[in-house]
C-alpha cells in the first residue's frame, strides 16, 4: 500500500521543535489526587478483599474460600510510581502479614496471572528488588503452573491454588480462548529471568509454538481454541473481549526481549496484515475508522459463510496506541525513530499501522461524545445495509445498540472504568509529543470526576453513558487503580517515567523491564 506525500505529511508531520514531554505538575498532582480518593477509602473499608464497593462501602472476594489481594497487589506499583510512600509501606505490611495463596477454590489463570503476578514482578522491579515480592511470585506461580499439564500443554482456565490443580471452565468445558492462553508470556517469561528456573518460560512459550502452528491461513485468531488438540476452532474473529490480549502481547513479546525473536515480529507482522485485510472498516457517516468482527454462521447444507458486525468494544481501545508503538518499532526502517516519526523512517506497513493507530484513537475518542463525556462499553457503527438510511434521527457513524429513552439501559451503555482509551493516548503522546492527546485525557478523567467520584471515597461504574445525572453501580474495578489512574499520570508526568525503550506494560498495565535473553534461557 502506497501513501501520497500529502497523506504522509498530515498523518507523519515531522516535529518542528523538540517535543515538550515535561510534567504538568497541577494534573499530574490532580490525579494523585484521585488515585488516594479511591485507594484510602479502599484501605478504610476492605483492606485486603479482592473487590471494593465504594456506595456500600464494602470489600468483597472472588471466592467462599477467601481473596488473594487483587486490588492490594495491583495498585502497588501505582504507589510507587507516584512517590505515595506512607500508602505503599501499609500495603506492603499487608503482604508480608496477610497475603495467602492457600485458598481451597479456583480462580481464572488468566486474571491472576496479569494482576497478582504480574502486580508482584513489577512491585519487585520498582521497589529495588525486595525480595518479598519475588517469594510471593514464585510460590504463586509454582501452584498455578499444574494449569499447563493438559495433552496439548495449553493452560486450562482455572487453577485451584490450594491443591495446585488446574480446572475448565464450566462455561466452556471444551475450550480455552486465545487471549488467556496467550496472555501469561511476559509475566512468566520474566519471572524465569528472576528466579533462573526456566519451567516458567518453556511452558509459556510452548503455547505461542501451539498457536502459531494452528493459525489458519488468513492469520486471525479465532476466539476460543480447543483445549485437549490446540486447534482453533469455528468461532468469532475480533479484537474485543478473549482475543484482544493476544494481539498485544504477539508486539509486547518482541519488545520484551529487545528486538531479538523474530519470531514474534513475524507473527505480529502476519496478524496486522490479516486485521488490516479483514477486519478495518469505515463507518458510513464520515468515515471513522472501526474494526469490526467476523462472526461464523453454519447453514442447513453444512456451509459456513461469516458476518461482519459492526461493532467494537471499548477494550479494541488499546489497539490504536499499540498500532503506533508496533509502527515505530517492527515497522521502523531504523532504530530508534523521530519523535515523532518520519515518514522516510517507516516502512510501508509501518506508515499503514501509524495511520491506522491515530484514526483508531480518533475513534475511541469520538465514542466519548456522549452526556457524560464517557465512551460505552460497546459501540456499534453505521454500515450502509444497517436500514438507517439518512434519517436525521439515527446517528451518522455509531450508536449504543438498544438504548432508548426511558427504558432500563443495554449492558453496552455502560462505563465500568476502562483504561482502555487512556492507555493508547499515553502512548500516542510519548512517541508524538503532541499535546491533544493529553488534553483528550484531561477531558475524559474531568468527565471520570464528575460522573464516577463517590463522595465518600472511590469510584463507581455508571450504568449510562448518555445519561444525567449518571446512575452508579456499587463496583469499583481493580483496574481503576492499576491501570486508569495510572496511565493518566504517565500521561502527565515526565517522560523520563518509564521510557518506551526500556519497559514493556503487561495488560493490567504492570511494568516490566525490557532484557536481554541469558544464554541458559535462549529457546
């Protein structure tokens, strides 16, 4: 695909002037702010539980038999990241006091490992290396590697920590979806790098072998695999919900281990090509770019044919930031690029995934033109067959699809605290420098303080975005903490806060550095 010079210059500008990456102090310090508001009523009310209910003020856990510190062990590195010492030593008593992995009841792999495990490798890391985390990753990832012992070495679903016993899932006994079993790689891959023991690594990297040789030709990941084989099977193709994280962590691996296994380039390389063929889509009013999903449909006579839906989730979010960091590094004709890149700086897929990565964040902000201000949780968007035609009642480009006034809103109106938009205009902004994407943040956490703030404490889901005065469910997400706030301050602190080049985030936002693979680890 070729670009016209007019193109490349509106979409690769080129910098004029160095670009100014220097902290605003008075937001920075606002949602510091904000991250104390929701950690101290927390800490007030449910120290320890898994899950926080600001309205009721009250903690819950994942289990009868007791929680594991989801939101103590996510929030850590945020603690530290923003200097909050006196915050960080309570929550490290509490691991040191508290912290139990010794529960009789399953837990999803997937989740723990990205929030406990990776919450304690990234506390580690920050820290300056206090051992009391890298124990507590061990043993955790000691009982939940049984997961790994099936017949096709894809980790089941569940663990049960206590007797180190891996479970289904009752939903889908016999599958496993993509993005769980390929979203474990860069917590246990590290986590070898730490200990020495490479188990970690091998059982991790045995599953990208599985996949990648399962992959059907056109080089998307249906969403569920068959756990007892490895194959893929007849399901949605998309970028939302059980394959989003797999997208991510097929740039994320190459990053991890410093541009080294091509092998991951490769397949990051193949994936991109493959959404940009099958998946990118234009709405019909002004030509927002989308990305759509492909759902298989079995006929009478045993064909299979496939729908695209219009419809995105507001987890695809991601995408757009990562786009632009895959751009500026598997699609970098040098290393490392401008800031922000030149056109002659980036391969034609490059210069494809930049642009492709700005109009997707342009999107996902456009999602936020709502009563709140606040995207939903999935959106729908305008095709030409949908039988809208230009009736000046429906909207141009998307919708939130069954809500209607008066009536109880649809699941997909809601905001339950996403960090998904956040996270693509902290990166947008580290490799641009261009200050829209912080004023875009500083307009969706305003739009978090005015509709999602508890007075009390804490932050709650609102049950519609297009709604005022918001209605508030009595939940606050782990991620609020891990990722929302914490993206939000990267935002507007210094760049020299976790530089590109030398830290990748895993999904739950955990930062862990970037290495060079030890010889006794090389595959």
């Amino acid at each position: 695909m070729g670009f016209s010079d007019n193109e490349m210059s509106r979409i690769l500008p080129g910098a004029d002037a160095p670009p100014d990456f220097s902290a605003d102090i008075p937001k920075r310090n606002a949602i510091v702010a904000a991250f104390q508001h929701a950690w101290l009523a927390y800490e007030r009310d449910a120290m320890g539980d898994d899950e926080y209910h600001p309205i009721s003020h009250e903690g819950t856990n994942l289990t009868a038999a007791g929680g594991i510190g989801y939101t103590v062990v996510d929030s850590i590195d945020t603690m530290l990241l923003m200097g909050l010492h006196q915050e960080y030593l309570r929550a490290r008593e509490w691991v040191v006091s508290s912290m139990s992995f010794e529960r009789n009841a399953t837990f999803n792999t997937f989740e723990t490992t990205i929030r406990v495990l990776g919450g304690l490798l990234s506390a580690y890391h920050l820290s300056g290396k206090d051992p009391i985390y890298l124990e507590k990753a061990i043993e955790l990832a000691d009982r939940i590697l049984p997961v790994f012992n099936t017949p096709s070495r894809l980790p089941l679903t569940n663990v049960n920590l206590a007797l180190r016993e891996g479970h289904i899932d009752p939903n889908w006994p016999e599958f496993v979806s993509s993005a769980e079993v390929a979203t474990l790689q860069l917590e246990f891959r590290y986590l070898s790098l730490l200990s020495g023991n490479s188990i970690y690594w091998e059982k991790a990297e045995a599953v990208m072998h599985i996949m990648k040789n399962s992959l059907l030709p056109h080089g998307l990941a249906s969403i569920f695999l068959k756990s007892a084989t490895g194959e893929f099977v007849l399901s949605a193709m998309r970028l939302g919900s059980r394959a989003d994280s797999y997208y991510e962590y097929l740039l994320k691996q190459y990053l991890q281990t410093n541009n080294t296994e091509t092998i991951y380039r490769e397949m990051y390389s193949d994936a991109m090509d493959a959404v940009h063929k099958h998946l990118i889509k234009k709405s019909v009013g002004s030509s927002m770019v989308y990305t759509s999903e492909l759902i298989p449909e079995r006929h009478p006579n045993g064909d299979i044919s496939w729908r695209l839906t219009p419809k995105q989730d507001h987890l695809v979010c991601f995408f757009g930031g990562s786009l632009m960091l895959g751009a500026t590094t598997t699609g970098a004709l040098v290393h490392p690029v401008s800031i922000p890149p030149r056109p002659e700086e980036l391969s034609e897929a490059g210069k494809r995934d930049w642009k492709t990565g700005v109009n997707l964040i342009k999107t996902c902000m456009d999602t936020h033109d709502t009563a709140t201000g606040l995207a939903p949780e999935i959106a729908h968007f305008r095709i030409a067959s949908d039988g809208m035609g230009l009736d000046p009642r429906f909207p141009s480009d998307w919708y939130i699809k069954g809500a209607q006034p008066d009536e109880l809103p649809p699941y997909d109106s809601r905001y339950i605290l996403r960090p998904e938009t956040v996270e693509s205009l902290f990166l947008a902004f580290r490799l641009t420098g261009n200050e829209k994407y912080r004023n875009w943040a500083w307009e969706i956490f305003q739009a978090i303080e005015k509709h999602c703030r508890v007075d009390t404490g804490g932050y709650a889901s609102i049950i519609n975005v297009d709604e005022v005065p918001s209605r508030k469910e009595d939940k606050m997400e782990t991620f609020m903490m891990s990722e929302t706030l914490k993206y939000l301050y990267l935002l507007f602190a210094d760049a020299s806060v976790l530089p590109l080049d030398k830290y990748v985030l895993n999904t739950e936002a955990h930062p862990l550095p970037i290495f060079d693979i030890p010889p006794d680890l090389r595959p």
